[in-house]
C-alpha cells in the first residue's frame, strides 16, 4: 500500500466533514487523514491511487494542495 502526503488548506474538522464525501468511497483509497494541527495540514493518502487523482479530489472539495511531500 502506497503512502503519499500533501500539503493542503483542510484547516478544521469541519473542512475534513467538506471533503470526506470527495474521497471516502473513491477507488484505490484504503485510508486517509488530514493533521489539522499541523501548520501545513497534511493530507496521507494510503491506497493504490495516483497523485493527480488525490489532487483532483482536494480542488473539486473546494481546498488547494499546495504541494506533494515525497513519502
């Protein structure tokens, strides 16, 4: 299972309530979590799913991905 990890503006839970329908039931996703204590809010992505799709599913939510951190 892969591990990738973005940097995004899912600040609070209710932003994580705002995306979770974007990616809770997409194909290839086996986990995920967003650090909303972190200063850069980091989104793990566990699953067989690529980081274009990651980032598609954070911009069609409504949030940015300021960028992907090498796992």
């Amino acid at each position: 299972m892969e591990e990738k990890k973005f940097k995004t503006n899912i600040k609070c839970m209710g932003c994580v309530a705002q995306f979770t329908p974007f990616i809770q039931d997409e194909e290839g996703v086996e986990s995920w979590e967003v650090d909303t204590t972190s200063p850069d809010k980091i989104l793990t992505v566990k699953g067989d799913i690529s980081v274009e799709e990651v980032r598609a599913l954070v911009v069609e939510a409504g949030f940015e991905v300021k960028e992907v951190i090498a796992a």
